[in-house]
C-alpha cells in the first residue's frame, strides 16, 4: 500500500501490522530518549486545510520522533488565501522533496485528488488521509483501535481481541468521518457495532451508503436495526439505532462522538440540552452497559453535550487521554509503514 486514504479495504493483517508496529514504538517513546533515526532525511508535509489539534500535533511529534524533516501548511497562512489551488499547493511541497503528505480537507475526497495527482506524475510520494470531510479519518480510528487493543493485552495488541465484543458508537454520526473509519475496523475485527443517534443523524441514507461501500453485502433494513452480515462473519454485525438505550445495553465500549455544529444545516442542530438528556453518555447511562466498560471519543469535546464533564475527567470510564497519547505512537507506525515503504 503506496496510501493510506480509507479502511474500507483495509486487510485483518494490515491492521495487525499496524498494531504491532505501534506498540514497539510505544515501547520505543516509554524510554529516556524517544527518537530513532528512522526516516532521518525524509520530509513529512503536514497539508491542514481544516483546523486540527491533536491531529497535527501528534503527526508532528510522530515525524520528528522518528527524525524526518517536517513542514506545517496551514490554509489560512499559506499563499491560498492568493488564489493558489489545492493541487498547485501540493506540487509545491512536491517540489521542496515532500516524501510523505499528510492531508486534512472539509471536503471528501480532498487526500484522494492529491493521491491520484501524484500516481499520475509518477512520483514516489505517499498520502495520508488525515480527515477528508465527512468521508473517513482513518488514523483516528487506528488509534481507537490500538487504544482498546492495547488496553486487553498490552503486549499484543491485535484485531482479533474484539470478535464478538458490543460497541456501541453514539452521536452525529451523519456528519462523522471517525464513524465511518471505525465501523471499517470494527466490522473487520468481528465485533458487533451498534449506532445510535437521532434519526437526523443517522439517517437511512447513510445505512444505505454502508451497505453500497461494503459491496452489496448487507440485506437491508430490518425495523430499526440494519443487518450487515461481512464476508468473514455470517452473524449481524452493524445495528442502527434511533434510541439511545438498545446500543448501550451490555455494551463492552462505547464511542461518543462530537455533534458537528460546524456541518450543520439550523434544522439539523438539535437543543442541545434535549441532545443531552437523550443522547448524552454520563455515568447513570453506563450502568447498562457492562460492569468495565470504557467510554472513547475521539475530541475535540463539547462538555456536557455528547458526554458529561466529570464522566470525560474521570479515569476509571474515560479513555480520551489515552487515545492522544497513542495518537503518537500510531502516527509513527503509519509514517515509518509508508516511509520505508512497506506498508
Ligand atoms: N480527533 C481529531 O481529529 O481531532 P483534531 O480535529 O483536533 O485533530
């Protein structure tokens, strides 16, 4: 793999080999010295057309921990604002030895333009998809990924450790490219992924996308949850559901997620109040899910809307921290996949 644009076709051995490839660098930044000099000489352009915290932070962090060189773009400061186009933005950061672009856009399909204008120029230089729209956030959901893996078995995180788990994913989900990048690896692991959200966040339209995107492999509606069987499991696997309560039942995790109030049409905007009382993760909610359960959400947070404020502090439920901390150590695995090119 040349690009890491989506997980939809994303193998169980890709994920492991991320997996492993990131807990022996969070091994490697546990010690005193936290770099090696493994893509010492490459540059990793950070391409943001879209604000971001801990995405471009920790790729950063990631980049130098493994000693490239970086480069930080930013839309609003970048000669864009004269008129420059995206791909014209891209062949510049061509053109100064970029080896690795990492690329987030408000719109879809942004990091796969600048992929395929590279393919076509020949040019030996990888894309990362750092959040394109409301299409997919694939590092984001790696990270999720590692962060609950890591947590069942620290010395051998791997897909497989989910088969068979309950995880609930709640909020906007319409607007949210890290549900969509979650349901690829969660589907991929065997776990049971239910949704939940009100009916103006998770419209069928979007089911029906899913089923299209996993390649007429579903077999429709059935009531409120939507049944799709994968390839490698007979057994219902994605549940959609327009109360809150269905999901969190036994669930082992739960996945809150941020309502998009930048994405929103008025209509859509719910009171945000009523949004919380209904749909809002506290600790009163959690009791039916399993006794250990842990709550993600992959930031920025609205306090007190998608999850409440002493519920995301609190270390015994809440794995938010973790999941920036392990941004890193994933980042690095992806960069050093990519830059060494045996991803
Ligand atoms: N989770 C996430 O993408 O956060 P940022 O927008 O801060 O990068």
């Amino acid at each position: 793999r040349h690009h890491v644009l989506s997980l939809a076709d994303f193998t169980a051995a890709e994920y492991n080999t991320v997996l492993q490839t990131a807990a022996s660098f969070q091994e490697v930044l546990s010690r005193r010295t936290k770099k090696v000099p493994t893509l010492q000489g490459q540059v990793v352009a950070n391409l943001f057309f879209e604000s971001s915290t801990r995405t471009r932070s920790s790729f950063e962090l990631a980049a130098k921990r493994l000693s490239a060189d970086t480069l930080n773009f930013a839309a609003a400061t970048s000669s864009m604002t004269k008129g420059e186009t995206i791909l014209d933005t891209a062949k510049t950061y061509l053109a100064m030895g970029t080896d690795i672009m990492v690329v987030r856009h408000r719109e879809a399909g942004v990091p796969n333009a600048i992929a395929a204008e590279m393919d076509r120029l020949g040019v030996k230089v990888s894309v990362l998809n750092a959040g394109d729209g409301q299409h997919e956030h694939p590092s984001q959901a790696l990270l999720d990924l590692f962060t609950i893996t890591t947590l069942m078995d620290p010395a051998s995180p791997r897909l497989e450790l989910l088969k068979g788990k309950k995880i609930a994913i709640v909020g906007d989900i319409l607007h949210s490219r890290v549900a969509r990048s979650n349901i690829w690896s969660l589907i991929a692991s065997g776990a049971e992924v239910h949704l939940a959200a009100p009916p103006t966040l998770l419209p069928k339209l979007f089911a029906e996308y899913i089923l299209e995107e996993a390649g007429g492999r579903g077999q429709g509606a059935e009531g409120d949850k939507l049944i799709l069987p994968s390839a490698s499991s007979p057994t219902p696997q994605l549940f959609l559901h327009w109360q809150l309560e269905p999901a969190l039942q036994n669930a082992d995790l739960v996945m809150t997620l941020r309502l998009q109030k930048e994405r929103m049409t008025a209509h859509l905007l719910p009171s945000l109040r009523e949004y919380h009382q209904l749909f809002g993760i506290t600790r009163t909610k959690l009791q039916l899910c399993k006794p250990n359960v842990k709550v993600l959400h992959p930031g920025p947070v609205n306090r007190g809307v998608e999850i409440s404020s002493e519920l995301m502090d609190d270390p015994e439920f809440s794995l938010i921290q973790s999941q920036v901390t392990s941004g890193v150590a994933v980042r690095m695995a992806l960069l050093y996949l990519l830059g060494s090119g045996k991803a």
